[in-house]
C-alpha cells in the first residue's frame, strides 16, 4: 500500500506513455486513457499549447457564446491552411457575439473524439457543440494508430501496451489500475507484439449509445446544446455502420443534420470532386471548406442560432 502511494505521487506518466509519432500538423503521444489511444502534442507544428490548431482561447471565457466543433480530419482539415477551414469561415460569418473553437482530431473515432470531449473541450465550457460525422467514425480507421503499432513492435515493453490497451474486464483490467502493478508489468513485459488496437476495428453499438447517453447527460449538467452533423461525402463505405448510428441517434432523441449529398445533390460526381482533395472522397478542399461553411451559415437555425 506504502508503495502504491508513493508511486502514483512520484511516477510521470510518460514512463509508460513516452512513445510518439510525428503527423501532419504536429505530433502525437500514447494517452494513458484506453480509449482516447493517444493525443496530439501541444506546441509541435500547427498545435497551439493546448494541442490542436488555430487560437489557443482562454478557458475562461470572453462574454462570446462558443461553438465547440468535434471531428475528426476532415475538421482539423488535413492539407489546408487554418484559416480556409469551415470552422474558421462559419466563424468569419457569424462574426459578433460568437466564436468557432476547432477540436478536431485526425484520425480519431467517434469514441475517440467523446473522450477528448471530456478531456478538453468541457473546459472552455460550450454554449453549442457541433458534432460531425464522417463516412468511418464508427471505425478506428486510423493511419497514426498503424503508425504507433510500428513502434511498438519494436518496443521491448511492448506487450505491456498490448494488455492495457486490450484488455477492457476482469481481473487484467483491475490490476492495470494499480501503479504497482502497471509498473511490474512494465518492466517484465516481452515477446512479440501484433497490434495493441487493430486498424479496422469497428466501435460497437453499445459502445456508441453509452456515449450518446453520456453526451446527453453532460449536456443537461453543462448547459449546452449540441446536434450531430454528417458531412458532404463521395463514398458510400461503412454505410451499414453510419446507417446504425443514425438510429441510435434517432432512438436517444438526439437532433441531427444529414449534409452527406450537400456536394452531389442536384450536380455530377465530376463536379462535385472540386469539392475534394485529390483522390479522396471526404477530406474538403478550399473550395469545399467555403461551400460547406456557407451551408451551415444558411441553416443556422437548424443547429440552435
């Protein structure tokens, strides 16, 4: 007991999470939270100190109502400068009693982004929390999850990564709480290591309605309100997954905008990838960024202002 004491007061965390990858706009770290898998490092590339991009706002906040965005990397948006987001746009547009507080996270799940919810975007306490949603947040489809296996793999401790990030119930669990035995297992994990979380693994439905419950809960405690968004996309990929969300959603009562054809709707495929990057069916270009803030400015009123 004397020992577990001392440990949970003496030993940095980053003695088990120390191990981090580089990305697109800064870098990324190991969370000692299973489910969040890892974070992005504040003050590296395009992350401010609290570790995502754009202004670093005060918790405290300005006398402003705040619009917390929750997504992944088309959110962040992935190849494109700061201020062509949506999110920076919609906030240019709305301009005078409100502003737009960018969360999102590349690569991260619909789980994932509840979890950095929790973790950072409570703090600066939300009037409004737009959720969006694309084609696989009900995946942990992840290119800085394989990038973190890749080290792993070559990490001599790295079986201890692969049971506490695995292991969910039991006894397993139980004993990874404790700082004494997480240490144990530190120090005498070996062997060959797989993966700690696979590339493709689905979030479950129960998964995905105790965070929908949660979220409801949080903001009837927190006092905003908050929708589900689903962004313009070129795929119909996941769409079973994406098609279950939307009726957990319609089952908690819980309001949504559907945008997924906003970019096809009454237009062609080819000019609708104008719309895109590249090659790729969900990540905005410039041009898709400024089309999409303009739809949510016009349906204003369906999100709450």
């Amino acid at each position: 007991m004397l020992g577990e004491i001392v440990l949970r007061f003496t030993l940095p965390k980053r003695m088990f999470y120390r191990i981090d990858i580089s990305g697109t706009h800064g870098n990324y770290k190991l969370s000692d939270d299973p489910k969040l898998i890892y974070v992005p490092v504040p003050d590296t590339g395009d992350f401010n100190s609290y570790g995502h991009r754009g202004p670093a706002y005060s918790f405290e906040k300005s006398g402003k109502k705040r619009i917390i965005a929750m997504g992944d990397s088309v959110v962040a948006g992935l190849d494109i400068d700061v201020d062509q987001r949506f999110t920076d746009v919609l906030d240019n547009k709305l301009d005078g009693p409100y502003e737009v507080i960018n969360l999102g996270v590349c690569g991260y799940s619909l789980l994932q982004e509840f979890e950095y919810f929790k973790l950072l975007g409570e703090k600066f306490s939300p009037d409004y929390v737009l959720w969006f949603i694309t084609f696989n947040d009900m995946r942990l489809h992840s290119g800085e999850i394989v990038n973190f296996n890749e080290k792993l793999k070559k990490t001599p401790a790295g079986s201890f990564y692969q049971a506490y990030y695995r292991t969910r119930i039991g006894l397993e669990r139980f004993l990874l709480s404790f700082h004494t035995y997480k240490l144990l297992k530190y120090f005498f994990s070996a062997g060959s290591l797989k993966v700690f979380r696979n590339f493709e693994e689905q979030i479950s439905l129960d998964e995905t309605d105790h965070v929908l419950k949660q979220l409801k809960i949080m903001s009837g405690e927190r006092n905003f309100r908050f929708v589900f968004i689903f962004l313009p996309v070129l795929t119909d990929a996941y769409a079973a997954e994406i098609n279950a969300l939307k009726n957990l959603l319609r089952e908690n009562n819980i309001p949504v905008l559907n945008f997924e054809d906003a970019f096809t709707t009454g237009g062609d495929s080819q000019s609708a990838e104008a719309y895109f990057l590249p090659k790729d069916a969900c990540h905005f270009s410039v041009e898709g960024h400024r089309a999409f803030a303009d739809i949510l400015y016009r349906n204003r009123a369906q999100w709450g202002l």
